[in-house]
C-alpha cells in the first residue's frame, strides 16, 4: 500500500513520525509520504526535521518513507512560490491542500495549485471541470480521500476525472492511528465514490508514477 499524504504531530497529526511509520509499516504500507501542514511561517521548520528522521526510518524498518509537505491556506497565487520554496528544502512530494466542502478554504486554491508543479491537490470539494483538465495538463493527481468530511465531494470528483481522464490517488490524510488504510476502509471508500474495487490498483500505480517522476526510490 501507498499513501501519499498523512500527518505528524510537526503539524495537526498526534503520533511523532517514528510511531506513524512503524504503525504504517506494521499494516502493510510498503511507502508512506509524511505531508505535515505548511505555511510561510513554518516550512523550514517542518521539512528539514522530517528530512533528518525519514532516512533512519527507512533503513530501520524496511519501508519507503518520503519527505512531503501539504501547503495548506496559502495565499492562491502564492502556492507556486510556496512549492518551489519547499522543494529548495528537501520536499519530495508536494500536496495542496484543496477547497474541501469541509471548511473555508481560500477561493481559487484549486486554480492556482494544478498549476504549481505539484503532486497532489488534496480533498478538492467542488473543483471545476476547468481545473480538471488543468491538472491533467500539469500532470497533477487528485486525491480520493478516506478522511470524513474531505470525502464527501469523492464520488464528484472521481467522475470529473474519470471523464476528463486526469489521474488520481487513493490517501487518507491521516492524522491518528485509527486513520490508517485497511481493506474494509479500501472497500468503502471506493464504493462511495463510486469506483470499482480494481480501481484502487490504479490509482496506487498512479501514486508509483508521482514517485518515479520524482526520481525517488
């Protein structure tokens, strides 16, 4: 299993990322991204930490641990900026936080990041055929989600996606232990978004694209 975006306590998460990734190791992630909320204000703070720990991680338990970032509340037309910053530092994955129907994220986030150079725009609510077929042209995945709330708008956009042909990712944006994929979790997640269960196959294929793209190993 892949997952490409989850959380530490370096932002909102509550597990230090020894305890995520050995939780994640221990269920089976054979690479997990360690995506902590940044901002300006903090993220040369977060990734060179992450950065310092993920090598011993790897090496210790056997599992493909990657620096990553979700820069989250960002200024729109700022994003750009934000990610070359945070590439400059180390991130090897990028996500954006997306206009989630869960809260009140900035308008035109969503315009803004498919054109970016990032990896993944995050939980994207109700993003706009325009910004799908922007994403397919910048190569950015959109992310099926498994974490409530963030779900809801699933099955709109892995329509959008599967019409416009624009790639998605299978994360859960996990924040405890209990976050985690699993099977039964897999299962649900697919058929609310409407997605047969094979499906999962290529969006983890998908996930493995980012990663080889990114000439991460």
């Amino acid at each position: 299993m892949i997952d490409l975006h989850t959380h530490t306590l370096f932002s909102d998460g509550v597990l230090l990322p020894s305890e995520l990734v050995y939780r994640a190791k221990y269920k089976g992630y054979k690479t997990i991204a360690l995506t902590d909320h940044v901002d300006y204000s903090t993220y040369d703070y977060v990734i060179p930490r992450i950065l310092k720990v993920a090598g011993i991680l790897r090496s210790s338990y056997d599992i493909h641990v990657i620096t990553g970032v979700e820069i989250t509340y960002v200024p729109p037309k700022l994003i750009k900026e934000m990610a070359s910053k945070c590439r400059l530092l180390g991130a090897e994955i990028i996500v954006v936080h997306g206009q989630t129907v869960a809260e009140t994220v900035p308008e035109e986030t969503n315009h803004y990041a498919v054109q970016a150079g990032i990896d993944v725009l995050a939980h994207p609510g109700h993003i706009s055929k325009e910004d799908v077929l922007l994403a397919k042209e910048n190569n950015v995945c959109l992310e099926i989600t498994t974490r409530n709330g963030h779900n809801a708008t699933n099955k709109e956009v892995a329509a959008l996606a599967l019409e416009c042909g624009t790639k998605l990712v299978f994360n859960t944006d996990s924040h405890s232990p209990e976050d985690l994929m699993d099977e039964s979790k897999i299962e649900k997640t697919l058929f609310n978004a409407g997605l047969d269960l094979k499906y999962f196959d290529v969006m983890q294929k998908n996930a493995v694209d980012i990663i080889k793209n990114r000439g991460l190993k």
